[in-house]
C-alpha cells in the first residue's frame, strides 16, 4: 500500500485579493492616524496667563466670533483683596453662554471644578456641569484650587460629536486672592482619546488590518493542526 499527503494550493488570484485587501487596510489606518490630532498650546504668563482678582480672560479652543468655543477663567472681585475664581467653556467670544463642560462635582449646590493629576482618562469622567468655581475666596472649603495646582478636565461639541481636552493651572497665590496661571492647554478631535497632560495623539491600529492578520494567522494555526490524510493507491 502506498501513502501520499495532499497538498493544498491557493489561488494565486486569492493571494493577490489578500495583499490588496491588507494594502487598502494599511492605507486606511494610515489615513485615520493622520486625522486623529490633539491641539496643544503653551500660554504662560508670557502669553497673558495670569488670573488676578478681577480677571476675566478667553482662550480660543476652535472657530471665531459667534462661533468660537473658548476656556472662560474669571476671578470675580469679592472686595478686600478675596477673589472667586472659576472656569467654564464659552460659546462665543464674550461670556454669558456656557457651551461646553467641566468636570468636577456637585457640593451643596455649588459646581466645583475636579483637580486633576496627569494622564486621567478624560472621557470617563463627569461632564455634567457647565461650569467649575476653582476657589473660593478664603472659604469654598469643598474648592480643589484653593492654593493648589492641577489639571482641569473640560468637553465641548460642535456639533459632530462630543471633543475633549485639559487646562493646567499653576496656583500662585492662595486664599483669599485665588490668583493662578493658565500654563498649557490641548484638545482632542471627535473620536480621539485624551488623557490629562497629553500632547500627541496615540493612533489606533486599522480594525481592518487587525481582522486581516487575525485570518492570516488563524489560517496558518489551521494548516499546523490539520493532520495529513491518507491516500489509498
């Protein structure tokens, strides 16, 4: 009796279905990466950063005039040197309309800001407040910033989807002036993950690519586990 495997052959059409399949996927997911951007600017006091007593200030996120999103940080003046500073995201060029969110709690009806250590996911956070006291002049016990440091998380929408970013604030006095600088701030595209204190985007692989090599590997782990059949003569 003589025995002989069977060998088996692929189309050399299908293998070149498969390269161009794993082309366009590659081409794809180069495409995305390229689209996925987190903007990310230096203010400092060297660029109008400061937050005195009395301050009202906006730092343009996207757009202008009517239809610009920008950061709000205010410090109202209580009198006698105390300050009651918070943040908020504008629509619009002048304050009165809060458009975006700010993450942070609600305490005895007041809406605080959440002081942020860096790389915080900022999408699972609350973003049910539209707007945060920082500090609250020599009070505000329930205040994150009161003489302190940190990141502020914030979200807006233009309308295709929801963007998130941070703000990083340096306290330079506390209670009850409550005066800080504006450092940095950065935002992310629709769609794109951001983490406070993050400059660049991350991309993700194309799902189309990984499902290709998925095949290509489950097509390999097939070929090992499959035993050789037998061929009568």
């Amino acid at each position: 009796m003589l025995k002989s495997q069977r060998t088996v052959s692929i189309d050399p059409k299908r293998w070149a279905a498969y390269a161009c399949a794993g082309l366009a996927a590659a081409n794809a997911g180069a495409q995305t990466a390229e689209a996925d951007t987190i903007t990310h600017i230096v203010v400092g006091s060297a660029n109008n950063g400061e937050l005195n007593v009395g301050d009202t200030k906006f730092f343009n996120l996207v757009g202008s005039g009517a239809s610009a999103f920008s950061i709000f940080l205010g410090n109202s003046d209580l009198g006698g040197g105390a300050g009651n500073a918070l943040m908020a995201i504008a629509d619009g060029s002048a304050f009165g309309t809060f458009a975006g969110s700010v993450a942070g709690p609600v305490l005895s009806s007041f809406l605080y800001a959440s002081r942020l250590d860096a790389n915080v996911n900022i999408s699972a956070l609350n973003f049910a407040r539209t707007y945060g006291y920082l500090a609250y002049s020599a009070g505000g016990a329930n205040s994150q910033f009161l003489g302190q440091s940190g990141f502020v998380a914030f979200a807006f929408d233009q309308g295709a989807g929801s963007q998130y970013g941070w703000a990083r604030l340096t306290s330079v006095s506390g209670a009850p002036a409550n005066t800080f600088v504006l450092e940095e701030y950065a935002f992310a595209d629709v769609g794109t993950p951001i983490s406070t204190g993050q400059v660049t985007a991350v991309p993700e692989p194309s799902s189309s690519l990984g499902l290709l090599a998925m095949g290509a590997a489950g097509l390999a782990a097939h070929r090992r586990r499959r035993k050789p059949e037998t061929l009568k003569a």
